[in-house]
C-alpha cells in the first residue's frame, strides 16, 4: 500500500511542477461565415398542376393522349442583392417513365408523362433569355424546355451565354402531361395521376 501511496504523490508532484513553466505562445482563431445571397424560390398554388376528371372514353387505345397545356408562375426573390444562380429538375416518379413519352413519370401505373417550358422570363422588366448546361460544362442557349437533372439551367440578359446577376426572377413553368395509351392502362378502376418533382435553386 505504501507503494501505491507514494507512486501517486510522485506523479502529483511531477504534474505540479510542469504546470509552473510558463506559458510562452498561444492560438488565435478567426471565424465566420460568408453566405450567398438569401434567394426563395416559390410557385404558385404550391405548385399544382390540377387535370382533374379525364374520363376513359375520351383516350385513345392505340395512340398516346396529349392534354391541353397547363400553367403556374415561377418566383425568385433574392431580397437586394443580385446573384447568380440556376434551377435542377428531378422527377420523384422516375420509376413511372413510359417509354415513348418524353419528360417526367405520372405514376406507379405507368400513366404517361409530362414535360416543363420554361418561359416569360424577366427580371425588373428586363426580358430574360434561358441557358443551361449539362454538370458543369458549357453554358448554351435552350428552348426553355427542362430536361432532368444534371442539366442545370439559367438565363443571360445579354449577349455573352453566361448566368445574369440578377435579383429578381418571374416566369412560367408550363406544363403538358400526355396520358398513355388505353390499351396499356388498367381503365376497370380508378387510375391517379401523380407526377411529382423538385425544382432546386443552387448559386453559380
């Protein structure tokens, strides 16, 4: 026991004694964040596209089914800072694409598909002009229609096919769904059409 005793005071004592050295340096750390402009993207009518009842009888069997063109108002407000930044499309039915219908699934059940435009676009007035690109190569100009993601898009307001630092952003996201043939369709019950997809902001 008296082993154990004076082993621990010896280390007491040791400790002690480095604790006396003076301390000669010591670290200063400057920390913060830089943020990107404070943008909010929004749709109108959160984002509804609403075809309601299509009755059986008036599709098709052998041919696919286009729908009439539906609309909603695209927003993005950064506040008073101008930014450069882009949309990405991701389809959450991509597992619902029909072979033969280009753009975004509508459901489980392989309904059809749709596709988005996007058009009118401005900003304070100033008509702009879409661009896109694919993962991060070159910028080119676009017909505004929206391909999945890793296409980006964006717009110029000049010549030059470079993102515009902008502000402010309205436009439409148009959108047309196409209903699959009849024939390929369970029409003995109800069939629910269900597309859905994220629209993302990123900074350039």
């Amino acid at each position: 026991m008296k082993k154990i005793i004076g082993l621990t005071v010896g280390m007491a004592c040791l400790a002690a004694a480095l604790n006396a050295q003076a301390t000669t340096s010591a670290q200063l750390v400057v920390r913060g964040t830089i943020t990107p402009a404070a943008c909010n993207l929004s749709l109108a009518g959160s984002g509804i596209i609403d075809y309601g009842t299509i009755r059986s009888g008036e599709l098709s069997r052998t041919a696919f089914n286009p729908r009439e063109e539906r609309t909603t108002s695209l927003v993005i407000n950064c506040g008073t800072t101008p930014a450069r930044f882009g949309l990405t499309f991701t389809d959450l039915q991509a597992g619902s694409k029909v072979t033969g219908i280009l753009g975004a699934g509508l459901g489980a059940r392989r309904t059809g598909g749709y596709s988005v435009t996007l058009r009118d676009l401005r900003s304070s007035g100033t008509t702009l002009f879409p661009i896109m690109r694919t993962g991060l190569g070159a910028w080119y100009n676009s017909d505004g229609k929206v391909a999945q993601s890793p296409s980006q898009y964006s717009w110029r307001n000049g010549a030059a096919i470079t993102p515009a630092a902008i502000s402010q952003l309205t436009g439409t996201l148009a959108v047309k769904a196409v209903i699959n043939k009849a024939q390929d369709l369970d029409l003995s019950r109800d069939i629910s059409i269900d597309g859905r997809a994220t629209l993302v902001l990123s900074y350039i």
